[in-house]
C-alpha cells in the first residue's frame, strides 16, 4: 500500500535493461557517447522540436535551477504559484544558481495561476526603477503541486500574457509525462506550442532510476546553459546512463505508458474513496496525485497497517473522528491488489 510519492516507485524493467545494455564495454563521456546523440533526437523527434537544444541532468531540481538561471538575471524575479516547487521544495536552488534572484509568489487556487492574477502582477511590476528587483521569467507547474491541470487553453493565455510583457516562459514538466496522458494532446501541444519557452521534462517520478531534461526551444536562450551545468557539476561523467534512461522512456511510447497507468491507477483510488462515503476530496484529480481529508482513526488504522503516504496533523492524540488531510501519488507499478487493501481498511 505504497502511495507516498511517485519518486518511491520502481524502476520500470526496460529501463533497467537499457541500462544494462549501456554499461558494456567503454564510450566517450561527458555526453560524446552515443546513447546520449540518440535520446538527444528522440527526445526532440517527441517534442517536434528538431532546433531544442537537450541538456540531461540527473534531478529535477538540477533541471529547474539551471534553465531558470539561463532566463534569469541576478536582479530580476521568477514569477511562480505560491505552492510551486521551485518556492517550496528546492532549498533556495533557483536563487542561487541564478545569482540571488527573487521568487514572487502569486496565488494559485488548485494550484493553477489565474490569468489575471499573472496579468496584475506583470503589469505591477513592469514600472519598477533601479531601487526594485526587476521582472524576470515566469514559471508554470504542470502538472501543479496540487494535482491539477493547466488546460492548453490556459497554458496558452499564460504564455501570451507573458510574452506581451516581454518575459520568457519555464514549465517545472517533472511530471509532465502525466500532464500529456491526461489531457491526450502531443507533447508538443503540451510545450512550446502553446509558449512555451523551455520546459524542465521529468523522468525520475516515471518510472527513471533518475534522469531528466532541460529543454530550450528557443536556442538563442542556450547559449551559456552548458557552462552552468558545468559550473554548477551536474554534468555527468558517465554521461550514457543518463541518456539510456531516457532513451528507453521514449522507446515505443513507454513513458506515455507509464504515465497512463499511474493516472488510471489515481483515478481508480479516487472511485474508491468516494464510494466510502467518508472521505472529502480537497482537490480536483486530474492526473496522478490525490489531496482529500478522512477522519483520524481511519489513518491510525491504514497506518498501522503499514499504508504509506503523506498526512497532515497529529495521528496519535486528538478526537478520533476529526478529518485529517493527505496526500497520495500513484506511480506506474501501482497494483489494483494494494488500492483494494486500503480501501478495505476504511
């Protein structure tokens, strides 16, 4: 019964196998090897962007802070959700690989920044002296912290917003895999044709032992990314087993496939809990993560029965039937067996 977080789940058996396959014999490093020239043009071939410029990095937070950095001078700010990543779970990365630029956090009901929420807050800042932090790039979650999805209709009035203010568009993509299986779109559609500028595209919560992408659409913005991947020592030596990871995701669809079950096993659980009748769901669902509230000893018993997943508040003491908040996340080896278990326990 493990719903904790999809970065606890398996490493997808093909993945393993490419990585067997790439650990025979010798190749070049530091991404002259082969594996790397192939998942480079297979990861453009399924973006359609023959012109994006790849840099493969082994964390999330890697690719975020250093495309971020690559948009943003050390005077300027990177406009975010309140609930974004880059705000609450990288430890300062973005400021300080970017130079001590600032985050200016905007209110994301579900997650998702608003229109014009992200219209008045570009046109406040735009009038800024010498005295004020500068506006800088803007940076979309999808899918978000909350487990919502931008439409690509939304997607798309973000990124002409920014682009009318003259400020670049970033998209955290580490689970951007789940945002293209639910919504049923190209990953193109996903990206840069809806403004996207660069996209930080996830591997590690699919189904990857730990790989991921920094992705420049325009190349014109790539100028100086590899020298601060360099500087700031995420590129790797043994550069092919990065690139295998990804090559194997991309083979055939598989990271789609992957991504595709972990929703379906997300909704699945979702059904389940509804049909209970005790629990209250905080968020809408729309890929693989669920927020929702259920009483206090219904968590002491999922929990000594060795369910694993995020909760908000006291287990031990309190009233027993006070609703208590969690969070679960499905990965793509979730098994119908462990949903129905816990369910079983309510």
């Amino acid at each position: 019964m493990q719903f904790a977080s999809d970065n606890a789940g398996p490493v997808h058996p093909r993945v393993m196998d490419a990585l067997m396959r790439a650990n025979e014999g010798h190749a070049p490093s530091y991404g002259a090897d082969a594996f790397t020239g192939r998942a480079v043009e297979a990861l453009r071939a399924t973006l359609e962007a023959q012109a994006a410029e790849v840099f493969l990095v082994a964390t999330g937070t890697a690719a975020n802070a250093l495309l971020l950095a690559a948009m943003t001078a050390p005077w300027e700010t990177v406009f975010c959700a309140r609930t974004a990543h880059i705000e609450e779970d990288e430890c300062g990365a973005p400021e300080f690989y970017s130079g001590g630029a600032k985050l200016t956090l905007l209110e994301a009901p579900d997650g998702k920044i608003a229109p014009q929420t992200l219209e008045a807050a570009l046109r406040e800042a735009a009038g800024r002296g010498v005295h004020q932090v500068q506006p800088g790039p803007v940076s979309l979650t999808q899918v978000t912290e909350k487990g919502t999805l931008y439409s690509l209709d939304e997607l798309r009035a973000l990124c002409d917003i920014a682009h009318a203010h003259g400020r670049r568009v970033h998209m955290d993509g580490a689970r951007f895999a789940n945002a293209v299986a639910a919504l049923g779109c190209s990953p193109a559609e996903a990206s840069w044709r809806a403004g996207v500028d660069a996209l930080s595209f996830g591997g590690t919560k699919n189904g990857l032992m730990g790989a991921e992408a920094a992705v420049i659409f325009d190349p014109a913005l790539a100028r100086d990314l590899a020298f601060r991947r360099k500087r700031g020592a995420h590129l790797f030596s043994k550069h092919r087993y990065l690139a295998a990871q990804i090559g194997a995701a991309l083979e055939d669809g598989l990271w789609l496939q992957m991504a595709g079950a972990a929703n379906a096993a997300a909704a699945r659980l979702e059904a389940g809990l509804a049909a209970t009748g005790k629990v209250e769901m905080l968020h809408p669902r729309e890929a693989n993560i669920l927020f929702a509230a259920w009483p206090r000893a219904i968590h002491q018993r999922l929990k000594a029965a060795g369910a694993a997943y995020h909760l908000s508040g006291d287990l031990r003491e309190g009233d027993p039937a006070e609703m208590l908040p969690a969070r679960l996340v499905c990965d793509w080896s979730a098994r119908p067996a462990d949903t129905d278990a816990f369910l079983a326990l309510f």
